[in-house]
C-alpha cells in the first residue's frame, strides 16, 4: 500500500509513515490499521485494504494527517486501551528471561484474593459440569462483588465466586480447588489457571506479565518452571480471552515527553539486564543526567519519607525485594498507571515504604508488606504524596 506522502510498510509495526501528525503513529492490526492519537488519548480503526485516497481521506476526517491542527491536549490516568483480540498486533509471547513459576498450592491467593470477575464462558462452564453427589447447590455459585447472591445468566453486572469465610467456596481443607479435583484444571475459571499472569498486548509482542506482589508464596513459587517453557498453556489461555489491554506504540514517559515503543523496550530491555539495585537503575534509565544519589533524595524528600528509618535488609531480603520490584513493573504498573515516570516513582516509594513497614528484613516479613502493598490502590499508596511532582523530579531535576 503505498501512496505520495503516505508508506505503510508491510512489517507488524509501521515504523516510517509519513503524512501523519507528529506523535501519532499507526500499526497493523488483523481487521486493518490501528492508529494511535496520544494527544487525544485515542485509537482509531481504519479498515484492512483501505484505497490510498479513501486512507487518506480517512487520516483527514479524522485530524490524524499532518496538515490537522494538535487538538488540546487531555489529560488521561492511563495510556492503556482495552481491545478486542482481532486488534491484537502480534501475538507472540514475550517473557521477561529467567522468570519462573510454579504453584505450590499454599491456597492463599483463593483465600485473600478477590474472586472475579470470571468470564461469562466461565460462569457457563461451572453451571454445565455434573455436580450431582458433592452436595453443591449451582445456585448458589456467583456473587456480585458486593457478595450478593447474583443469577449470573441475567445479571448485567461482573461476576464473582462466592466467598465462604475461610475463602474461595472451591477451596478444600486440603488448599487444592474442588473444580481441579473433580474436572481437571481446564475446567477452572480462567483467572484462577490464569493467576499471576497477565497479558499485555504491545506493538511487537504480548507480553507476559507476572503478579508476584500479590502471591503470597513468591519466594518458593518464583523458583519453579522456567514461564518460557509454559509458553503452550498461556497461549491456549491467550485464544480465551475477548479483549485484553494494549500499550500504544506511542507512549508519554513524562507530561511533556513521548516516547516510541521501541525506545521504551530498549529502556526496559536495559532495566532488566541490569543486576544490584533495580530501583536506583529504573531512576537512571528516565533521568540520565543526573549525579548518583541526589535525585533518589529529593524525590523521598517530597515523598515525605525522610527522617523516617527505613529497615536495613539481609542479602535474601534485598534480593527477594529486587524480585518484586522486576515484577511490579514488568507486570503491572509500568503499563498501568499514568506515565512510566510515575510508574518508577510508585516503584521508589513502593519500596521505602515497604522497608519502612517491614518488621524486620527477613523474606517473609518483606513478602508480607508487598503483598500489601500491591493489594493497595494507587490512590491510598499516593495518600499525602504528590506523585505528579515526584513524577516529574525524576525526570526533570
Ligand atoms: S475456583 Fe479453585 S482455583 Fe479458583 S479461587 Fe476457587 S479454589 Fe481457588
């Protein structure tokens, strides 16, 4: 496809096109093209075998062309959009390397975890499998996630598993799901075989994620398989999903600073070589210039931790904290949340925080405050901290 002023290459990721919009960039999806306005903070779908001047014709009605005025810009709390699969780019799967998981089935996560929302497929699943003799009544299955009894066929609204006291109703005394027992693992919720992966779609890759702040057993279960060599079952549990999130191929890495995919990968590629302190690499990755230690103060300073002693860590702490760090921006919030400056200062003040709360500086103790603080919301992990400022200081000062 190729016209005056506008090459679409034929590669997954349309790297050169010219006639768009400074910042806007496009890629090619299943059902066309995908492109991406970070000013407005939108996505737009052209369709597949568009004629140059009805493609061209399409960029100027909607403001994508070059010769369009910059629309205001708006702010948004995330620059991550749900898509359906067929807008999925590519969909091979890109491990962090080294990462391993294995369950060991401490039964935890069905115990403080919430339950939901399951898929509709899910839902349908459980109701169909032959319950009789287990003394299960179906009807009693899902919740609203106020814990309400819920008719999930008629219900508008996300699905839950009920919650007994003692956690997830599947769960035996023996910590393995009845579900599993009975029917096998497929027959599990999605997010149950799913858990702690996660999905992200991204202009090159859908990577895969893991939720290691919120596995209680991270220490024994980030020892197990390599995730690499689980690569069949997370595709089968990829083709499942409807929709899942996507990082544009254009990214704001400050208020005033875009970045491309591509320059982002090269970062995280670079963050994730690195061994020692993770932190103080993700502070130097988006503030270059600055002196060694001086920025990772102030940025404390204005996070209200300074005079407060945070705990002195033994070597397996230090490297188990290293672990979730890898995990919580691999998996989460650097994809999640605002900007990837805001990301590695929650990821800075995650950490002191937890030094702070941690008992002692054993694994467990540190395993147990990151759990909570991932369970936290961002806003009550903000609570008194001006995170756009501590956001903007790390790439500013
Ligand atoms: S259905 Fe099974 S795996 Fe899922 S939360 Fe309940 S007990 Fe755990």
């Amino acid at each position: 496809m190729k016209q005056p002023g506008l090459q679409v290459q034929d590669a997954g990721v349309i790297q050169e096109m010219t006639g768009l919009r400074e910042g806007v960039r496009a890629m090619r999806v299943p059902r066309g093209l995908l492109f991406h306005d970070p000013i407005r903070w939108r996505l737009f779908s052209a369709p597949a075998g568009l004629a140059p001047e009805k493609l061209r014709a399409f960029l100027r009605q909607n403001g994508l062309d070059d010769a369009a005025p910059e629309p205001a810009r708006k702010p948004r709390l995330r620059q991550l959009f749900w898509v359906p699969m067929d807008q999925v780019p590519e969909r091979g799967l890109r491990t962090r390397p080294g990462a391993r998981f294995a369950c060991v089935c401490c039964g935890k996560s069905c115990r403080t975890l919430q339950l939901g929302p399951v898929l509709p497929a899910d839902v349908e699943r459980l109701l169909e499998l032959d319950w009789s003799g287990s003394g299960r009544d179906t009807g009693t299955f899902f919740v609203d996630e106020y814990d309400q009894p819920i008719d999930p066929r008629e219900t508008t609204l996300p699905i839950f598993l009920r919650r007994t006291s003692t956690g997830c109703e599947f769960l035996q005394d023996d910590n393995l799901c009845n579900v599993h027992a009975r029917f096998g693992m497929a027959a599990k919720p999605l997010m149950c075989r799913m858990f702690p992966h996660t999905f992200r779609a991204t202009p090159t890759a859908v990577s895969v994620g893991m939720r290691l702040g919120e596995c209680a057993s991270a220490p024994a279960t980030s020892l197990g398989l390599p995730v690499i060599e689980q690569h069949p079952e997370l595709e089968q549990m990829l083709a499942e999903h409807d929709a899942i999130g996507l990082v544009p191929p254009s990214i704001w890495a400050t208020p005033d600073r875009l970045i491309s995919w591509e320059e982002y990968e090269a970062i995280e590629t670079a963050l994730f070589a690195r061994s020692g302190d993770f932190v103080t690499a993700v502070f130097h990755a988006f503030n270059p210039g600055a002196q060694p230690g001086t920025g990772l103060e102030r940025i404390l300073e204005r996070a209200t931790l300074a005079g407060r002693q945070a705990q002195t860590l033994e070597p397996a702490a230090l490297e188990l904290e290293d672990r979730f760090c890898r995990g919580v921006v691999f998996g989460k919030d650097l994809f999640l949340h605002q900007d990837l400056a805001q990301a590695a200062a929650l990821l800075v003040i995650k950490r002191e925080l937890g030094r702070i709360e941690a008992a002692d500086g054993t694994p467990a103790a540190l395993n147990a405050v990151w759990k909570k603080a991932a369970e936290r919301s961002l806003r009550a992990m903000c609570h008194d901290v001006d995170v756009r400022a501590v956001a903007a200081a790390i790439v500013a000062s």
